[in-house]
C-alpha cells in the first residue's frame, strides 16, 4: 500500500474527548463508537522521537499506529479499557543506535536482548543466504486500561520483508519469515514479562508484525495472542490495491467497474475534470476500507463545493456497507473537503470543509 495510506482517518482514533459522566470506567469518551479512548490527560512518550526518525511520513505511522487499534479490538473491548502508549517499550528500552544496548539493536554479548540477527550471522531467506540482515526496525505499544488497572498490551513490531543477498535485495519466503516471527515475538513476550513485575505472567500481550516490502509499501501479516508465555502465530490476510490497476480488477472486477463509473460521474461535474484515483484494503479477502483522492486543481470555491457534492452523492453507487469509506477532495496540495461512510451504514458524514 502506498505510504499515503488509506488510514488517515488514524487521527480520530488517537484524540479523545472529556466525558461529562462517569460512565466510562476511564472518564473519557472516544470521538467515534467503537473506537479506544485516550486516558487523559494524554502521557506523551519520547518513543515519537525514533518513530519519526525511521518514518517520516505521517500518514505511514498512522497506518501502522491505527492498524494495530483496529487489530486489538479483537481482544481488548473498546468500551472497557482506554489507552496509553509506551508505558513500558519506552526510548530508551528501543534505541539501539550508535552501538547502544536496545531491543531493535543485534542480538550480542553486549545486548543480549537485541531482536535483530548477529552481525555476521547467516540468515536464510528461503531466497538466498543473508549476513545478519536488519529486519526489526520499530516497535509500537498500545497499553489497555480499565480505570488504573493494566489490562491488556498491543505491540507492532515493524519488520523489512525482505535483505539484501549478494548486494541484491530479495523477498524473505513466508516459511522463513514466520520462523523469525515467532521467534521475535516469543523473546519479546519473555523479555517484558520478566522485567516488568506489573507485567509478569497475568497480562495478555498480543503482538502484530507490520511488514514493510522492497518498494516501501506495508501490511500487517502476522500475528499472536499471549495468554501466559504462550502464543501461536497466525497470518493475517491483508492485502492492498490502487485503483484503477489491472491488479485490482483482476482481484475484484465488480469493485473495479464501480469505481469507473464512480470516477466518471465525479470528473465530468466539471467542464475540466478532476482526478479521481482510490486506495483500497481487503482483510480476509472482504473489502475493509477505501479511500478516494479527489484532486480539482484551479478551481474556484464553488466549484470545490459542486465536486464535493457529487463525490457524496455518488457515493452510494458502493453498496458494500460492512467497510469504511473515506473521500478527500483535494486543491493546491491541500485538503478542501473530507467525507466519511462508517460501516454498517449508508450515511455520509462531512469531517470538513475548508
């Protein structure tokens, strides 16, 4: 998926707002049903800092951040725990830079907790043999709580799907890329059970592996629950298409045909036409989200209005009603207008308009 993800709307599940009751067992309430809560007042970590240093792109940690939301609601209910982030996997517990002792540094003497490959280490990548290959790059941490109790943490670990093999980089096989998972993730378990004594052996952990292939474009493909120190690894069936590319029509022909007339009626509201393009991600093969990427340069505000209106409009040519759906006009590298379609229904809801 591109790194302009169609996970924008991230920010809504990051902010929270104050409740006006003690209904909520954390005092606060999410901006959207079914989403987490922030605990407020929000705990700012220094973890951001080594986020932003490895991706830039905000729209990319949203992706990653936001994903990995979605995935815990799974196993932690949205409407009994809130959220902090970092309590534990903090800056100083990650960085590994420099030769420093850090989880996402080289497994050695020095810093037996490093989850990367020795340097030096043959690595198999069921395509060649690789020499102590970065693989781990980051590492996101949701923690769940119900008033001050700990109830649950979510990780992402953010891996490459890929090293480099005779000065070439090739795609890690999905055998060889489970086996490292499991191992990753199992030492990772053991380490934050044994030292954090609030941790220990009682709190569920469940981890989910984003991966990041040759061309920069990530998913979530793996993951595991950890009831105890136990834990069985599962893929995850993401997968990720623009539109329109002959990938997705092939994947979804009738999807695909929606779309064109979708973008067809948008880009003819205009003598000359707006350009109309689309992410979309499918999870277990059912369509999950779409976003839309409505961009009319050199128009006036009316005219804005007049795509916009259409674009809302013509939304209900998509008659899956179990995905999300996000459209996003743009003008000048700017966003004029943002409508949103939630799951479960027909209805769009206007977020804003400049």
């Amino acid at each position: 998926m591109r790194k302009s993800s169609i996970l924008c709307l991230g920010l809504s599940l990051v902010l929270s707002l104050t409740a006006c009751s003690n209904t909520n067992t954390n005092e606060s309430q999410p901006l959207k049903e079914g989403d987490y809560a922030a605990i407020l007042p929000y705990e700012t970590s220094t973890t951001r800092v080594k986020h932003v240093g490895l991706f830039n792109d905000l729209d990319f940690r949203l992706q990653i951040e936001t994903g990995l939301m979605n995935l815990s609601k799974d196993y932690f209910d949205p409407n009994e725990v809130g959220y902090k982030t970092h309590q534990y996997l903090t800056y100083d517990e990650l960085d590994a830079t420099n030769g420093s002792r850090g989880l996402l540094g080289t497994l050695r003497d020095d810093n037996p907790n490093g989850l990367n490959p020795t340097t030096g280490e043959e690595f198999d990548t069921g395509n060649g043999i690789a020499i102590g290959p970065v693989l781990l790059m980051d590492a996101y941490e949701l923690d769940f709580y119900s008033k001050d109790k700990l109830k649950g943490i979510s990780v992402s670990l953010v891996m490459n799907s890929y090293a480099e093999v005779d000065g070439e980089n090739v795609d890690i096989t999905n055998k060889q890329m489970k086996s490292y998972v499991e191992v990753t993730c199992n030492k990772m378990v053991n380490f934050m059970r044994s030292r954090y004594n609030d941790i220990g052996n009682k709190i569920p952990i469940y981890i989910a592996i984003f991966t990041v292939d040759k061309k920069g474009f990530g998913a979530y493909a793996y993951d595991t629950f950890y009831q105890g120190y136990a834990g069985k690894c599962q893929e995850l069936q993401q997968q990720y298409f623009d539109l329109p590319t002959s990938a997705a029509r092939e994947y979804d022909e009738e999807l695909y045909n929606t779309f064109v007339n979708y973008r067809e009626k948008v880009s003819n509201v205009l003598p000359d036409s707006a350009y109309v393009t689309a992410e979309i991600m499918y999870q277990n093969k059912a369509l999950a989200r779409m976003e839309i990427h409505i961009t009319a340069t050199g128009k006036t505000a009316g005219e804005l209005l007049a795509v916009s209106q259409a674009a809302r409009e013509y939304l209900s040519m998509f008659d899956r009603t179990d995905c999300r759906y996000l459209v996003r006009i743009e003008t000048g590298g700017e966003t004029f207008t943002l409508i949103e379609r939630d799951p479960g229904t027909t209805k769009t809801n206007v977020i804003s308009t400049l």
